[in-house]
C-alpha cells in the first residue's frame, strides 16, 4: 500500500476514550476534552458556524 492508508495511524495507542456526553470516541486521554462535542472545554455543545446544517444551508443560498 502506498503512503499511509486510510486510518492508519489510529490503530495502537489508545489516545481517545469514549466521551461521556456525546457517546464517540473522540475524548482525549491527555487533554480531557473532546473534539467532537466540546466536553471539558465548553459547558455548551461545541458548534462553529461553519458546520452548515442542512436547514441552515438553505438560508444561506437566498
Ligand atoms: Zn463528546
């Protein structure tokens, strides 16, 4: 396989747990704050706006 395939440096040290709040595995060891809800960070969900949902997409063409 050429280079580094996908998802292939996940696999070995276990550097994410499972969060507590959003239920994936995106909870770092070291840190203690998730990446994927912001937990330990922020008491609020983590959200920019760039994570355009679909409701909000339409909004924006207009
Ligand atoms: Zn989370």
């Amino acid at each position: 396989m050429k280079g580094t395939h996908s998802m292939g440096k996940k696999s070995g040290s276990k550097n994410m747990i499972a969060c507590r709040r959003c239920g994936k595995r995106t909870l770092t060891l070291r840190g203690r704050t998730c990446s994927s809800c912001g937990f330990g960070s922020s008491k609020t969900l983590r959200s920019y706006n760039w994570q355009k949902t679909r409701k909000k997409s339409i909004l924006f063409k207009s």
